[in-house]
C-alpha cells in the first residue's frame, strides 16, 4: 500500500500526552478509510506535526485526520524510503 | 541523544537509488559530528524529503547535510514521538 508523509502546522507546546491523543483519535476510525498511522513526531516550539502511514491514497489520510479534529491539506505520497 | 526531522526541497524526481546515495554520503561522514541518520523519505512530484536523525544537536545535522552536498535550513527537534 502506498506511504505518506502528511505535516500539520500550529501544535504549538504539543505535549508527549496530547500527541498520543491525536494519533489514538486516528488510530479509532482510520480502517474506515483503509489508513495505517505508524508513526508521528512533534515540534511543541515551531508546532509542526509529521505522520507516517499506509493509505489507499491521500484523500484517506485527510479523510481520517480531518474527522480526528486536526485537518491537514498537506498529504504528500513517499514512494522513495531509505 | 535528541531526534531531529529535517527536510528538503527542489528534489524532483528522486529515484530510489539517488535517494539511497544521498544517505549513503550522510552516513559516510555524520560521525565527525555525532549524527545517526535513520531513515529517509521522498516524494519525487513535490521535491520533498524528510530524513529523521538522532544528533547532539541541529546544527550537527545541517553540517553534514551541507557537507554530504544536500544542504538543508530546516532541522526541526522532534522531542515528541509516537
């Protein structure tokens, strides 16, 4: 399944807890839309938030981030890893 | 040791094997600062590649981004992870 980096701006002071939440409130709905969230790191000082996952496409990813309570338009496909 | 996401633009088209090269040539020199690249992640239509490291610190990771010929201004800290 293709892999996708999405960023989110503005989570600003995101705590350790807080970003648990957030990825658990996408962990509860993303087989809705067939979505696998693997991983997400977080910038409390600039508020930038990326996410790792496993998605049909990049509709389904802003689909379930979006129904999560933190919208993204930036969704971009990584078919290249290292 | 902290964990830092940085991120690249302008590189259209990367391949696979461009992309493993210029990790190649990180890892080749980031012990001279301390650096563990990681892993990579690149998306050939929009440029874009985030590489997640760990590192004494950001300047550490731009030194030898700039050094290993792919310089980047943004190293982000990532304290938070899940």
């Amino acid at each position: 399944m293709p892999k996708f980096m999405d960023v989110h701006h503005g989570m600003h002071g995101i705590t350790p807890e807080a970003l648990k939440e957030a990825h658990q409130a996408d962990l509860d709905i993303q087989d809705d839309e067939g979505v696998d969230f693997q991983r997400a790191w977080g910038d409390p000082e600039s508020g930038m938030v990326w996410c790792i996952s496993e998605a049909p496409n990049a509709e389904a990813v802003q689909k379930i981030h979006e129904r999560a309570g933190h919208p993204t338009s930036e969704v971009y496909p990584v078919p290249v890893e290292v």
